[in-house]
C-alpha cells in the first residue's frame, strides 16, 4: 500500500474548476445579484476558514446558514451543488483530456498489457486465444438515488465537450471566444433550470434512459474500442480481432428487475423489451443511412453483383434493402406499441438480416481492392451488429423466491396435493423434478390465480414470447436452496419457453453465500439438471444485502471464499460457471477501482468472463461519455486478460486463518450496533436523511422491500445513501477495523502487514477503507446530532465516532503512515477542496432536517432535495 507513482500536473484541472468557478459566479450574479453572489462568496470563505481550522469561522458559518431565510435555501444550496458538479465534469473531462493521455490513454493501457504479458513470457497463442475468449457483460440498472434529469445531463456532457475543444491546439481568437461563450450559455441553462425530476421515474422512463445511455455513449464507444484493442493485438502479436468478435454485449434490468418493485410489471416488461428493439433499429437505420452516402463505388465482386441484381451501385442497392426493412421495423414496432396489428412486412427478427449484407459488402470491398473503405465505417457497423444484436440490450428479469413459491403454493392447493410452502426441500424438489419431466400441463384449465401469482404466471408468458438472444438471464433473489432454482425452472417450462433460459440464483446473505457450495452442488447432482444447464452455470454474487447483513469485512470475505467453492463444485461436474457480480458503486455496496477489484477476484473466477452490474450514476462516471466508456472497456479487458494469463497469488492458509478471525469478529462488532443496539434504529432514523429520501422521487423502486420495519426492511441502497449524507459512512467501516485491531493485538500484526503486502484480496480491502475513512467527517456527523438527535440517543454516535477514530489509526498503522491517502496526493487533496463546498451543504441540510421535520414545507423539502444530490456530488459516489 505504500508504493509511490509519480503524480500527474494537474494544473489544466485547477484551470477549468476554476473557470467554471468562475462563470457560475457570473452567472449567479447576473440571476440572483451582486448582494446574493457576496452571500455565497463569505459562506465559501468561512467554510474555508473552518476547514483550516477556524473555530470563529465555523461559529460564523453557522450562524449565516441558520439565519437564511426560506426563500434563500433553495438558491444557496444550488450554489453549491452546482459548484460540485462543474468540478466533477472537470475531472471526467481531465481523464480523457490529452494531458492524460501517457497515463491513462486507452490504446496505450492495451497495448502496454499486452506487450507485458509477452516481456513476462506468455506464447502468442495463449494471448490470442484469451482475447478470443474475452466475454464481457455490463448490466445496466436502474437506481433509485440517481435524482439528475436527462434535459441536465445532457448539458453536463455539452460543456465537457466544449472543454475538449479548448485544449485543442490551433483556435483561433473567434473560435476560443465562441466555446467560452457557450460555456457561460450552458451555465446559464442550467442555473435557470430545474434540476429535478418533480415526479417519480416509471421503469419505462428508466429504461429509456437506459437506452439513451447506448445512443449517446456506447453506440460510439463500441468500435471505437474495439478498433483500439485490434490495433494492440495487431502491435504486439501480429494479430487482428476476427471479424465476428464481440467481446462485450450489455444487458439491462430496467424494466425487468421487478424485485420488490411492484410498479415493474409483465406488461411493463413486454413494452421495455419493444422499446429496445425500435431503438436498436432507430440506430441502425442511421448507420446505414451513413453508409449509403459513403458506398458509391460501382466495382464489386461476384457475389455482390449477383446479390446487388447487377445495379449500377450494387453497395447502395443491398444497402437500400436494409433501410427499407429498418423503415418496416420501426412501422412494424410502434404499430405494436399502439397496441394495432402489426403490418404484413419482412422486419428486423435476426442479427444475420443485418449481419450477411454488410459481410458480403465487406468481402467485396477487400476483393476488390478497396480494404480501406472495408476497415473503417462499415466495419464498426458490423462489429455494432455483433455486440448489439437486434434487441440493443439484452433483458434480465429477477424477481424474489418468495414469490414463486407463492405462485407453486396456490397451484398444489388447487390441486388438493397441499400447500407447496408447508413442504421440506426433499418434499419440494421431489414434486418440481417429478412435474418437470412431465409432458402434461401443471395449471388447471379454469383456475383463477390471485393477482400476485397471476403476474407471476404472466411473466414468464413474456419470457416465452422472446427470441431467445432477447433475454439475459432469470435472476432468483433471496435463492436458498436448490428448489428455489428447479421452481423458476418448472414455471418457465408451464409458460412455454423451449429454449432454456439462464437461472441465476442471487446469493446474498451471510448464510445464503455460506449455503451456496451446497446448493449448487446439489443442483449438479441431479440428472435432469446437469442436462437442462448444458454444461454452463450462472450464479449472481450479491455486495449489497450481504455487507448490509454483516458489514463489508465479514462479507467480502463469505463472497470470496462463496466464489471459490464454486468454481470447485463446478470444476468437479465440469460444467462451465460465469460468476455475476452484482456490485454497487459505493464501498459499502462492493464497489471499488475497476482494475483492482478485478484483480482483487479469487484464482479462476474470470475465466468464463466477466457478468457485472453497473448502476445509476455510475453508469454515467464510467460509461456516460465516449471517451469515458472507452477507457472503462479496456480497463476491464487489461485486468481480465491478466487475471486469466498470470496466476493471481491465492491466500496462504495462514492468511485463511486470519481472515477467518476477522470475519467473525467483524461480523459480530457490526452486528453488535446494527441488531443488538436496542436504540439503533431510532438513531439512524434521527442523524440521517433515511425518512425524506423515503418521500424524494429518485426512483420507480421503493426504498423499503415492505412498509414498516426495521434496518432489515430497508433496501442496502438507500441504507448506505443515508449514513453518507451526514458523512459517518457506517456501513462502510463498522467491524473492519475493530476486528484488525483484535488481531494485531492479539500478535498479527506481522502477517496482516504481510497480507497487506503480498495479496491483492486484502489489499484492496484496506485500501477502500482508507479512502472511506477520507471521505468521512467526525465533525460533520456530530453536528448532525446535535441538530437532530434526541439527548437520550446521543450516546450512540458519541460511541460509533469514538470507534471511527480508533479505526483510522488501526489502519494507519498498517499503511506505515501518518496521514490518510499519503500515496494518492490528488485524491486527498480532491477531497479538502471538494470539502469546501460539501460543508455548508451538510451543515444547510442538518438545519433543513430539523425545520422540515417541525413543520413539514414543499420549499423546505425542495432544498432538502439539492443539499442531498450536492453532498452526493461532492462524495462522487451515491448509493
């Protein structure tokens, strides 16, 4: 963890913060007036004060934000948010920019792994053959603490265009004047606009969005990446990426993720799935539009003169044929969409309508001479048709075991056999395996299921009506046992599905991933089983609900070792297992550095790729921009590569024995507070914003699984979202660092340093603490419960700081260091500038807290709203 890297200059990015600093201080004036700009001036200068150490300046700063009046709230925490946000664009913009282009350049990154893997001997072939097998799956999810409309994301990616162009050599005076002019016109919009949504999303509205983020982003990022790896492949190792590669696909739950989630239902899903084939074709169309302008040439092979009916342009004539069947497609969908007949026309059904006219053009192309015009448009549209498919996005659907149980229940009640749920899982498994192989139907003729059964039943109807590329995979939350998996299986098979679709059983628990080895074992055992999973087996590994049921330490560690008893069980039966991960982008929901939670993965657990949720605002960080989503791609191929070719170090068994220990002690210290503490929820529920994000429209989904409840009904979303607003971050630290000081006290201290030294695993936990630890405010949080807690409770965060505190030096120590973030300067410093202007946000939100929760006011939910998007922007991570 010590390591040192030269830093980067990063003068280009203070210029830009401060430019765009700069120009929503005009703006602001120009709105609000000079008398309002001078109000944010002094509280940004007393904030500064304060974070330098001012106690006069903090009691100042107080005592400004407590005496804003109601109609001031509003416009001063978006001054602020607004701030964040701008500085946030300029980071983005400062990792794709050409100052960082030695560093972080993505042609640069493949190419650099690529030659070391052959500096460190790996043949040629074993290269070739693990890009060949590079399978990548992005799952894209909705999320309900992204608060930020399209209208203003739109112009986020707007103004970090305009700063790509301003560092572009060669502008004229005219032409520098012109972006700046637009920069301040892109302010402007966003200061007198709304930045909210007022009502909630649908999961319509959230797929759309979805789907925006393929138009805008991805539909680009795709060849362009895959254009950069072929040309590493072809530097280092005289290669090329064959025609047909499609390393990455995306998939989406959008629509499809109806756990918990009542709003999303089949007929929902059926109107997603529609949605995201007329947009596939939208694009399409306008590829081969393009296409059209360009393919003029007249000579051509053979084969193409016969297809082309030995037209004058024979490119343009096969080229016509496709947009007339796009044209067909987009009638033909929204004819279906409006709920009309669907007319009598040939439409797009198979990725090989596309994908055989653009071959034939492309052979033509390279037989006659022509491979420059082969290799560069009209390649990226094929490789498009690779990666894309028809449907653009690929569809999961999960839904909770309990609701399929529900759904058997009823039916064997109907059929005087008893009640499914009151059965045994040999009882249980015994019925679905015996029904399975049975030819006859299981669901009476003239039964009337309830409402919740018959959307159940409805459901899987959906899934039987799509082709089978159209679906991802049947994700089964909260699965315990193996017939939690047979019982999806049987009620897909009553639906009519003939093409078996992946079911993924979610473990999520502390128990459920210590279960998971058996579980799957047992479904392995079984003959119908192995001949039903045809060799491959997908199973979902949950960050969220297991690091919300035992803290990240105990969990992260059950999810490791969970991985590795898989992929043994798997080996053993030899069937083929792609591990899912189904992680978050915060900390406490697994999230971490792309390449090092990678390398972080046990030995093997890449090999049949990589399956990954990227969620809400994180989709936007990674994958919202061109040039972003590039990057992040080949990322995630340089650290799979290097995964599956080098042998990641696996745990020595001391290093087991530790983890063990740790594990549990963790577990029990987070336990201890979370389920144990009488007064627990009581506190959570007085410090944080939990009960107003509950009202705030981020999301189709509910913030609770059901109404009431304690911590176990709340949704790890919104549960993390919660402790990092008033900058404890609990969830993220509680029991880890109690747990390491047990050890190093009880004489470990030698092989956690080792640990930390030699074994990535463990390495990236203490590194994802550290940067936890930076991001937290033991003053901030007391503030809050000074504000917002009753006398009786206070007693708790006076403890859970005390034991923050403790925690940060136990890892201090172990780093060798005296101060948090030594080894990564930027970050640090990232931090106390982005503090600045996050603090008068904490301290504004306490106060609107304690006012909207005496006397509950639109205004003051509306500015409750901004300070809580504004202190998100300033963590750069949500949920």
């Amino acid at each position: 963890m010590n390591t040192t890297q030269p830093e980067p200059d990063y003068s280009a990015l203070r210029s830009n913060v401060s430019d765009l600093g700069r120009i929503l201080g005009d703006t602001i004036a120009s709105a609000e007036g000079d008398d309002f700009l001078a109000l944010i001036e002094r509280i940004r200068g007393l904030s500064k004060g304060a974070r330098d150490g001012s106690g006069q300046d903090q009691a100042q700063l107080l005592e400004q934000l407590r005496a804003l009046d109601n109609d001031q709230l509003v416009p001063v925490a978006r001054a602020f948010a607004q701030f964040l946000n701008l500085a946030n664009i300029a980071e983005q913009h400062h990792l794709v920019s050409r100052e960082m282009d030695p560093l972080m350049s993505a042609s640069r990154n493949l190419a650099a792994s690529l030659a070391e893997l052959r500096a460190e001997g790996v043949p040629v072939a074993e290269i070739e053959q693990a890009i060949a097998d590079l399978k990548m799956e992005l799952v894209l999810t909705a999320h309900p603490t992204e608060i930020t409309r399209r209208t203003l994301i739109h112009k986020h990616s707007e103004i970090g265009d305009c700063l790509s162009r301003l560092e572009l050599g060669g502008l004229t005076s005219r032409e520098e004047s012109q972006l700046q002019l637009r920069l301040r016109e892109l302010v402007a919009q966003i200061w007198y606009g709304d930045d909210f949504r007022r009502e909630r999303p649908t999961p319509v509205d959230e797929a759309k969005w979805g789907f925006a983020v393929v138009e805008e982003s991805l539909w680009r990022a795709v060849p362009e990446f895959l254009r950069r790896l072929d040309d590493a492949l072809e530097q280092q190792c005289g290669l090329s990426l064959p025609l047909e590669a499609a390393p990455v696909s995306f998939v989406s739950w959008m629509g499809g993720d109806r756990d918990g989630n009542p709003n999303v239902t089949a007929e929902v899903t059926r109107e997603v799935m529609l949605l995201s084939r007329w947009q596939a074709a939208q694009l399409y169309l306008g590829d081969v539009t393009g296409l059209l302008d360009e393919l003029s040439m007249t000579r051509c092979s053979d084969e193409l003169r016969e297809l082309a009916g030995d037209a004058h342009e024979p490119y343009r004539a096969i080229l016509r044929r496709l947009r007339g069947m796009l044209r067909d497609t987009l009638a033909s969908i929204e004819a279906q969409l409006r709920g009309e007949p669907a007319p009598a026309v040939e439409i797009l059904q198979r990725s090989e309508q596309l994908w055989q006219p653009l071959l034939a053009c492309y052979r033509s192309l390279m037989e006659c001479g022509m491979g420059i015009i082969a290799r560069r448009t009209l390649l990226d549209v094929m490789r498009r048709v690779r990666c894309f498919g028809v449907h653009l996005v690929r569809h999961d659907i999960r839904q909770d075991s309990a609701r399929h149980t529900e759904a058997l229940s009823e039916i064997t009640r109907c059929l005087g056999l008893g009640d499914y749920a009151d059965w045994d899982e040999d009882a249980r498994r015994a019925f679905l395996l015996r029904e399975l192989g049975n030819p006859r139907p299981l669901v009476p003729r003239r039964w009337q299921p309830s409402a919740p059964v018959q959307e159940v039943l409805d459901t899987c109807a959906v899934a039987a009506e799509q082709a089978p590329e159209a679906l991802g995979a049947y994700v089964i939350s909260m699965a315990r046992q193996a017939s939690d998996v047979l019982a999806v299986h049987l009620l897909l098979q009553e639906a009519g599905v003939r093409t078996p679709i992946p079911v993924a059983p979610l473990f999520e628990t502390l128990d459920d991933l210590s279960r998971a080895r058996e579980v799957i074992g047992d479904l392995l055992e079984n003959h119908w089983y192995r001949g039903q999973a045809g060799g491959r087996l997908m199973v979902m590994i949950g960050y969220s609900d297991s690091a919300k049921d035992a803290g990240v330490m105990a969990a992260s560690w059950a999810q490791y070792r969970a991985q590795e008893e898989l992929l043994e069980v798997c080996q053993r039966h030899e069937v083929e297992l792609t591990l899912f991960h189904g992680r978050g982008g915060t900390i406490g929901r697994g999230g971490a550095p792309a390449h090092q939670a990678l390398l972080s993965q046990p030995p093997g657990s890449l090999k049949n790729g990589l399956r990954v949720t990227e969620q809400g605002e994180m989709i936007r960080t990674k994958l919202g921009w061109t040039s972003l989503a590039v990057k992040t791609l080949a990322l995630y191929t340089v650290a799979i590569c290097q995964a599956n070719l080098r042998t990641p170090p696996a745990p020595q068994d001391e290093w087991r024995e530790v983890m063990e220990e740790l594990s549990l002690e963790s577990c029990k210290a987070y336990r201890a507070v979370v389920r144990e503490q009488a007064d627990f929820v009581a506190y959570f529920r007085h410090a944080t914003p939990e009960q107003e994000l509950a009202k705030l429209p981020l999301g189709s989904r509910p913030a609770r699984r059901k109404a009431g409840g304690g911590i176990e009904s709340l949704r790890a979303i919104p549960w993390i979202f919660a402790w990092s607003q008033n900058r404890l971050m609990l969830p993220a630290w509680l029991g880890a660092g109690a747990a390491l000081a047990s050890a190093r006290s009880s004489g470990r201290a030698a092989l956690i340093g080792e640990m930390a030294a030699n074994w990535p695993f463990f390495a990236t936990r203490l590194s994802m603490l550290e940067m936890v630890f930076a991001k937290a405010d033991v003053e901030l949080s007391a503030y809050y419960d000074q504000v917002l807690v009753p006398p009786e409770l206070a007693f708790i965060g006076d403890s859970l700081r005390q034991q923050l505190r403790a925690d940060m030096a136990t890892v201090l120590e172990i780093d060798g260091s005296d101060q948090l973030l030594a080894n990564q300067p930027w970050t640090a410093e990232s931090i106390r500038l982005r503090n600045i202007y996050t603090d008068p946000l904490n301290f504004l939100q306490a106060e609107l807290l304690k006012r909207n929760r005496q006397h509950e006011e639109p205004r003051l939910e509306r500015a409750i709203m901004v300070t809580i998007a504004g202190i998100a922007a300033g963590m750069r991570n949500t949920g």
